[in-house]
C-alpha cells in the first residue's frame, strides 16, 4: 500500500513537472506581446502630407513613437530595418468648429491629426498592416489655433502613439 501511494506522488509530480515546464507564459506590464525573436525595431520619418501643414508636427510624431517604443519595450531602435518598422506619413491636419452656439458661432473648435501608418513585422509577414490613425482635441473657440496649438498637438501625438503601440505591439 505504501508503495502505491509514493509511486501516485512521484507520477504526480513528474507529469506536474512535464506540464509546468512545457507551458510558457510571459507577463508585461505594458500590454506589450512580443515574440522572443523580435529584437530591434525601426521608425521612419513620417513626412506631412496634409493641406493645413504645422512645420513641427513630422518630427515631433516621429520622436513621439520612438520614445513610446522605447520606454514601453526591451527592443533595441536601429536607423533601418529593424525586426519590426513603422513608416507612413501624416495625411490630415484639420480644424473643424464644433458645438455651434448662438448666432450660428462655434463654442469649440477640434484640431484633427490623421496618420497613415505601414507596419512591417519582418519575422512575422502575417502582423503587417496598413492603418490610418486619427486622434483629436478640442478647443475654445475664443482661442486661436497658433495660441493653443503648442499644448494640444503633444496631447494628440500621446494619443496616436498610443493607439499605433496598441495595435502593433499589444495586437489590440
């Protein structure tokens, strides 16, 4: 009797052992899903192509996504071909009068940014995509655009770089 219940134990754990180690879970913190072989990645600048042109606008979406990639990722940034690249460029920049008011007068504006953006996994060609992005603020409209401009387009790079890591690193 005593032999059957130290052979149950040792079955027991030897099949514990077997499935423990054959599974593998991986946690992040940052929702980020990157297979082990992804090591490096690449963001090109990203040119603005919209009618309404803020000069400042390419680099400062450019830099943005590098510093989230960075921050939220172990991956190593090189100039070009990385295991995962971002390219695209930016094909809306838009003011729009919202909540019309009395007199037929905007009480808010909304300052707009698309970005088109080409997602290549080079170790993974079925994780590639080509999506466009849109984020926005709004505004007072007793407010100029060139006065509020500095302090909403960071607000709305956070949020495309958000959205553009969700979608290309958490797979969301």
């Amino acid at each position: 009797m005593k032999i059957r219940i130290y052979t149950l134990i040792l079955l027991t754990a030897v099949f514990s052992t077997a499935i423990f180690t054959a599974c593998k879970v991986s946690y992040s913190f940052t929702g980020a899903s990157i297979a082990p072989n992804v090591k490096t990645f690449s963001v090109y600048y990203f040119p603005n192509r919209a009618r309404l042109v803020n000069p400042n606008l390419s680099q400062q979406f450019t830099d943005g996504l590098q510093e989230k990639l960075i921050k939220q990722t172990s991956l190593n940034q090189i100039s070009e071909s990385g295991d995962l690249e971002f390219s695209g460029q930016v094909t809306d920049y838009d003011v729009k009068p919202m909540n019309i008011g009395e007199g037929d007068l905007a009480a808010q504006n909304r300052l707009t940014i698309t970005i088109k953006v080409k997602f290549v996994n080079n170790k993974d060609h079925e994780q590639d995509w080509d999506k466009s992005f849109t984020a926005y603020e709004d505004f007072d409209s007793n407010q100029s655009l060139s006065a509020i401009e500095d302090s909403l387009v960071p607000e709305i790079i956070k949020k495309l770089t958000e959205d553009i890591f969700n979608a290309s690193i958490a797979n969301w």
